[in-house]
C-alpha cells in the first residue's frame, strides 16, 4: 500500500499491526529503532506498537526523538497489570517460553507484580519522554479506535 497522509491511514496502519502474528520468538527494539533510523532519510511519523517491557532502548529513540514525529503505542492486558489471586499459578514467558511457578494469593507476590508493571510504565514514559516523543496506552480491552481518534483530535 501507498503511503498516505491522514487520521483514516493512521488508524489502517494501526488495525493492521494490532493483526499481524509474529514469525519468530524475542523482541529487540533498540535493533528495530537503529533500523528505522538508518532506513527513513526524511522527516516522518514514526508509530512503535509494543509492550514497552524491553530496555536499553532509549538512546536509539533519543535519536529518532530528534529527526521525526514518534509515537509509541504501549499494549497491555489487565493481567499484566494485576495478578488474580488464583493460587498457585505456571507462568510462560511467550519471548523466551521460560516457564515459572508462582503463588498469586501471596499478597506480596501480587503487589510485587503490580509494583512491576507500574515500574515499567514509569521507565517508558520517561525514555519517551526525554526523547520528545509522545507515548499512548492502550489496554487489549479497549477501543483502540476512539483513543487513537481521541489522540489525532487533541494534536489538532
């Protein structure tokens, strides 16, 4: 598809990405940064869909920060935020297929958890942050569509 200017080309963009299936397993997206920077010559809109947990990319998007529009899109389910308490759980890193057993009805397993992501959060709001990107959060659960339009609208 052609490259267009637009709110409807955007949200495209976006409904295609949010469908697409991995090839393979890990993420690297210090390496999928330096890429675009070394790829897209002029000045662009840049949209990052992830889950932000990866670090050490923050200079590589210091970089992009600097020459073209960025926007990143943070996914994340409920679960991700908040453990259940479901009692004794098997957990499987779907990067790594790593697989862990935890207690989710320890209070503190699940406010460690909790802790966690809220770090996590923290840490990609301040890279984007620094690197004059803007960052977006949105949960599986919702309207992707409305908060992106909602977005497009307030840069108006």
């Amino acid at each position: 598809m052609l490259p267009k200017k637009g709110r409807q080309h955007a949200l495209y963009i976006v409904r295609e990405l949010l469908t697409v299936e991995a090839k393979k397993q890990g993420t690297n997206l210090d390496a999928a940064i330096k890429f675009f920077s070394r790829s897209v010559k002029q000045r662009s809109i840049a949209f990052i869909l992830s889950d932000f947990l990866a670090t050490g990319y923050d200079d590589g998007l210091k970089v992009i920060g600097n020459k073209h529009d960025v926007i990143g899109i943070r996914v994340y389910d409920k679960m991700d935020m908040q453990l259940p308490d479901a009692g004794l759980l098997q957990l499987q890193d779907a990067e790594t297929n790593k697989t862990t057993w935890i207690d989710s009805s320890d209070e503190l397993v699940r406010y460690n958890y909790q802790q966690h992501f809220m770090e996590q959060s923290e840490l990609s709001k301040n890279y984007f942050r620094k690197a004059g990107a803007e960052l977006l959060h949105v949960r599986t659960d919702d309207d992707y569509v409305k908060i992106l339009q909602q977005f497009f609208i307030n840069r108006m």
